[in-house]
C-alpha cells in the first residue's frame, strides 16, 4: 500500500504561561485510501496532532511526511502551495463566505491552486456538488442554507483541487444526528469509490466506529489503534 501520509516522533510543546507537552512522540502512518479516526479526550492533543500534520503549525520536533516529501525547514509559500494542492480541509464550521454563491465557495480553492482554467474549475465545481447530490443547490447564495447542506458544500470545496488526503477537524461536531450520519456516508463513498484518504478528528464514537481504523490519544500520545 502507498503511504500518503507519515508522522515521525512528532513532540510539541506550549508555552503558555508554562511550558507543557501536547505532543509527545507521535508516530503512525496512513495508506492511500484509509480511512482514519482519531479520539481521544478534550485536551488529549488531537486537534493540535491535525495541525502539525497539515502543515499549518511548524512549530514542532520530529518529522512529517506528505506522499513521501518531508515538509521539514520548507518555507511557508511552499507549504501553503502543499495545503491548496494535496490536502481538503473540512473543519466544524464550514466557513463558507456567505455572500457568494454555492458554486464560487466550491470553486475558491481551484481558482488559488490556478491549474485549470476559470471556466474548467467552475464545470468541476459543479460536478463535485452533483457527486454529493446537492446540484441544485450550485447558484443559491451560502447564506441561505441549513446546517447541514453547508458542511456537504465544505466538503465539496475540499475535494475541488483532488486532495491526496481530506482531513477533518470534527466534522459533524456541530450537526444533528441524521446530518452527522449523511456526513459519514459521504466520507465513507468517497474512500470506497474514489480511493480518498480520510483523516478525521472526532468525538463522535458512532463516527469513529465506523472507519477503517480507529487512532486513540490520551495526553499526546497514541495509546490504542483498532482496526
């Protein structure tokens, strides 16, 4: 199997007000295609393990792998290209802007990326909201959508650039039951049908149990893996 993804002896610290690990030797790896859970206690080191391993904080010990490139001492330009390109963000809040429509929150991302032309990455975005089922919905302005229609946007305007891996900071964190599972079954079509590598921060154990793989942390270490 392919590793697109690799945490090696991954240490970070706070220093606010006193020095404190929140990291403390973090090492796995994740194959092309996987399906990945991580849980753990609030304050256990998730979500801070989730920016390290998306390059957004830098400021750690140890090494992080993304398809096989190490993202040590590279400067930022080179990574934010690496966020735009390889990885799709879907957070909580789905920070859509809300004063455009559906279809130019989706295209965002491509247009930054600006491998494809506009009208190429407008005629994917559209095909990205067909693929979640939510077409329709292309020209409605952001603002005019329920909860859970905007986190199936979010996750359209994750996969807009095909990610090598889509990671997920509690993704259903903020949807009702039925949203939280329409969520799922999503990610679960898109690894299956489309080979998309999924990494999620959860604290939903009915998520959880349900991926390939589940990742237990207790005090920024990882304590536990099931299969």
């Amino acid at each position: 199997m392919e590793t697109i993804l690799e945490a090696v002896n991954i240490v970070k610290y706070f220093y606010d007000p006193v020095k404190v690990k929140v990291l403390d030797g973090v090492n796995f790896s994740i194959a092309k295609g996987d399906f990945v859970s991580i849980v753990g206690k609030s304050g256990c080191g998730k979500s801070s393990l989730m920016y390290v391993l998306s390059t957004m904080d830098t400021d750690y010990e140890g090494e992080v792998k993304i398809d096989g490139v190490s993202m040590q001492r590279k400067k930022e330009k080179y990574l934010a290209k690496i966020r735009n390109e390889k990885i799709g963000f879907v957070f909580q809040f789905h920070y859509l802007l809300n004063e455009f429509t559906v279809l130019r929150n989706v295209m965002l991302p491509g247009l930054k990326l600006n491998r494809y032309s506009e009208k190429e990455v407008e005629a994917r975005a559209y095909e990205k909201l067909q693929t979640l089922g939510i077409g329709e919905l292309a020209l409605k302005n952001a603002a005019r959508l329920s909860g859970g229609e905007k986190q199936r946007v979010a996750i359209a305007r994750a996969l807009i650039n095909d990610p090598d891996i889509i990671m997920g900071d509690e993704p259903t964190g903020n949807l009702d039951k039925k949203n939280s599972e329409l969520v799922f079954d999503i990610f679960k079509q898109l690894s299956q049908q489309l080979n998309q590598t999924m990494l999620i921060v959860t604290h939903d154990p009915d998520f959880a149990a349900k991926t390939n793989r589940i990742i237990r942390m207790e005090d920024g270490k990882i304590v536990d893996e099931q299969r």
